[in-house]
C-alpha cells in the first residue's frame, strides 16, 4: 500500500494544474482527502477504476495495476511542459516497473525516447540552421544592374547562411543566439568568394520574474509590424531592427505591455553615421479580446546623447494599429505613425511627417486557388525609416527595390503592394507579384516591379524556386536608376 501511495504522489506531481472535473467514483465520497487528486487522474484517463464503478483506494493494488497507471501517465504528459523535475519522476517510475511494463506490451525503449527527447529539451544545447544560395542572371549591362550587389550583371551568392544555437536552461529561463552571414545579413559582406564578415545578430537570454514578467537581456529584435503581422517580406513602415538592452513584457487577460531600453541600435548608422549615438525607449500595448479584433499603439524614442552630435538630433515614433478577422481566412488591418524629428534630423524640412498602410489579408482557405495580400500606403519622403529603401524588394536587400529612387521632401509617395501565392500540393506552389510608386516629385519617375515564381518543396529540408523579376524606374530627370532591368533567379534553400 506504501508503495502505490508514493506511485500515487509521483503520478500527481507530473500533472500539477487541476482539472476541475468531477470524481467519477462512487466509493470516493466529496470529503476524502484524494477526492480531488483522484478526480484529476480519472479526467485525464491515467485511472479508469473498476469494471462495477468503484475506485477501492483502500484496496492493495497490483504492480500490475500500478505500471498500468504509470503507463497511461507517461503518455499524457505535456512534453513541452516538463520540468527537470517531471523528467526525473519518469525515469524513476520507468525503472521501478520496467519488467511489468514489458509484460503489458509497452516498450520501455519507446519510453527511454521520450524521457531523451525530454532532458534534450531542457538540459541540452540545440544547434540547427538555414542557408540559402542564389544564382540571379541579371538583363542589365555590366556593373549596372539594380539586381545584384555592386550592379554586377550575373552573380552566384552565399545569400543567407544563420545557425541558431538554444539552450534551455530550467523551465522558467531560455538562451538564444544566432550567428549570420552573406550577402544579405552580414553588413559590408557580399556573399561571393571567400565570407570575410560575419556577424552574432541575436544573443539574448530569456527568463521569467514573479507575477509572469518575462525579462529579455542582450541583443534582440524590435519588430512590432512582424509580431502583429502588419507585412511580408522586407515591408516594415517602421521597425525591424536590432538594440542591444533589456525588454520587459506582461500579459494580462487580453492586453499585453512591452517594454524597451536599448542602445547600439543597427539603425542608428542611418542617423548619425556611427552606432551607439542614441538611447532607445519603446513601448507596445496591445488588446487582443479575441481572435477576430486587435488593437495597439507603439511609440519609439531615439535619444541622441553623444558628442560630436551637438544639436536636436532625437528621433520620436509613434504608432497605432489593428485588425479584424472577417473570418479565419480574410482579415483588415493596418497601421499609422506619426514623428517627431529633431530639427537637425529633420534638415529644413517638415518636422512631423507620417506614414500608414491597409492591408486585405485573405488566405487560400478562402479562395480555394490562391491567397491574395493587397496593400496601399504613403508615406511622407522624409518620414525616417530605417528600411525604406528595401521595401517591396525581392529578396532581404534592396536589390530591385522601387524605393531605390526616393529621395526626402516634403511630399508624399503612394505604393501599391500586390502578392497572390498559390500552394498546388504539399510540393508545388507559384506566386505572382506586383508593386508600384508614386514619388509625388516632380523630375522622378514612378517605379513599377512584377515577378513570377514556382517552388519546389523537393524533402521537408531543401526547397528550390525559380523566379522571373523585373523592374521598372522610368526615365526622370533626377532618377537615380532609370530604364527597365530583369532578373531569373534560381533560389537553394536548406535548414537543417
């Protein structure tokens, strides 16, 4: 009877969270001290009772009837979940009831997986990444191509090469890093010949404080757009850059608040030619009662405080959003910012330019052939952001980019973003592409761009693509690129 008591006490330490349920047992009255911890057991069907309705806790149990328990528990336990802890008490009952175990047909090696695949999760280092290399054959002439890194007409590249490395290391705290480098996500590094650049963009450690405060240490992402899905591609109006500082965040029934002191910003270099020339505040309060509706507002603070930058040199961002679901497959949402530029950041010009968009998000669920992203925008010339002259590009840089000609003043581009992918099977699928611009200055021409592309998922590690882009500049007066210009591009994507 000892020894089902303490099995009793291991099966309950592993399913801690109640379950409010009722005790379907008939001889375990409402006052006994294990009415609820039975009651518990019997929702998630690790006991079942007797054939004629009763528990009998007073009765000796088998070790038969014991491993029995242990076996149904063993495969209700939340995985993701486990704790070191819950590990250890696994192991312990695998052990004890290993033989009857074996004679009830469960294989204690389909077992010793999942306690492996358990203390992997939380106490072993994780190493996995992604490369992406890509062949463009570009139709401009030599060294004046818009496609390819430093115009180059034809160009093989070491694209995207990332290793994510993660630990966990207890239930409440998380290390992430991420090391990149090539073409496009190493600074000066063109992603031909041999890599000379290469860069740590994330190295963070993620924990949990008292009242469900989660703290980010080190360097990480500010992307507010991505997290509320506000574009696709390389389509921010603002955001999408790295601090390195501290991110506090607190969820709360619907609304969750974030938090950020950061400083060394990559985008900063945009502003003030060097890093680490400015503190930067954010704050993001977000309502999501459910999931049809969204609602938030963001602000940002860039603080200039180093010499030699004597003067008005603040940048001040402020953002609302939302969206609706229509249903689970179309949704409407969007986003407005307005600034405050400092006035030696602002350089004689308007000093609180903005910027919106709209977006009509429809999956394929709802159109049964294609899903569809239309998105319109403007935006003043010289609102700042760090990624405008990468918007609509066709890969992570600006290669291609209507945005390439734009230059601040005081009026207002209009874009147009259309996307429509096309998932034929779980191998094939296809897209098609258009963007457009409208500088609103006199002397640049508008710019256009339209791509196909057709991919193969050829194993669920390696997808090829193969995609037709070209781009439009126009012929203006102060264009800096002009004329039409092509690419085929053949994509090779790994993660491993």
């Amino acid at each position: 009877m000892r020894k089902f008591a303490a099995v009793f006490a291991l099966i309950m330490a592993l399913f801690a969270a109640p379950a409010f349920a009722a005790n379907p047992f008939m001889d375990v009255p409402a006052a006994h001290w294990a009415y609820d911890a039975v009651a518990q057991l019997a929702a998630r069907g690790v006991v079942s009772g007797y054939p004629d309705g009763a528990y009998k806790g007073a009765q000796p149990a088998t070790r038969y009837e014991m491993a029995s328990v242990v076996a149904r528990a063993m495969t209700r336990i939340d995985m993701e979940k486990a704790s070191r802890q819950d590990v250890e008490i696994m192991k312990r009952l695998m052990l004890e009831f290993k033989d009857e175990l074996d004679a009830l047909g469960v294989k204690v090696d389909q077992i010793d997986k999942r306690v492996a695949k358990l203390e992997e999760g939380i106490g072993g280092w994780k190493i996995r990444g992604t490369f992406v290399f890509d062949a463009k054959f570009s139709g401009g002439d030599q060294d004046e191509s818009t496609y390819t890194t430093d115009g180059r007409k034809n160009e093989f590249s070491k694209e995207e090469f990332r290793l994510f490395l993660t630990k966990t290391i207890d239930e409440n705290t998380y290390f992430y890093a991420e090391y990149r480098t090539g073409g496009d996500d190493a600074g000066d590094g063109d992603g031909r010949g041999d890599m000379q650049h290469g860069i740590w963009s994330h190295l963070f450690v993620d924990t949990m404080l008292p009242w469900d405060m989660n703290l980010r240490v080190g360097r990480f992402d500010v992307d507010f757009e991505d997290d509320y899905g506000l574009y696709i591609d390389n389509d921010a109006l603002f955001g999408d850059f790295r601090t390195d500082g501290f991110r506090l965040s607190k969820s709360w029934g619907g609304f969750t608040g974030t938090a950020i002191v950061g400083r060394n910003d990559d985008y900063t270099d945009e502003i003030y030619g060097a890093a680490g020339m400015a503190m930067t505040y954010a704050l993001d309060l977000n309502w999501t009662p459910s999931e049809k509706f969204f609602l938030g507002a963001t602000g940002y603070w860039m603080i200039e405080d180093s010499a030699p930058f004597d003067g008005d040199w603040d940048v001040k961002t402020y953002g609302v959003y939302g969206g609706y679901n229509f249903t689970d497959a179309i949704a409407l949402k969007g986003v407005y910012y307005f600034q405050d530029l400092g006035s030696d950041v602002a350089a004689g010009l308007e000093d609180s330019p903005k910027a919106w968009k709209a977006i009509l998000d429809v999956q394929q669920d709802a159109l049964k052939f294609t899903s569809l992203w239309l998105e319109y925008s403007q935006q003043d010339n010289n609102f700042w952001s760090p990624v405008a002259a990468e918007r609509y590009s066709i890969g992570g840089s600006a290669a291609g980019s209507i945005g390439l000609n734009m230059i601040p003043n005081d009026n207002t581009s209009k874009w147009i973003f259309v996307q429509a992918t096309q998932e034929w099977t779980e191998k094939w699928s296809t897209f098609l592409r258009y963007a457009t611009v409208d500088y609103d200055t006199a002397g640049i021409a508008d710019a256009d761009e339209w791509g196909v592309g057709v991919g193969y998922q050829y194993t669920p590690a390696i997808y090829f693509e193969l995609m037709y882009d070209q781009v439009d500049f126009g012929e203006g007066t102060f264009n800096t690129y002009s004329d039409k210009d092509h690419v085929f591009r053949f994509k090779t994507s790994i993660s491993f």
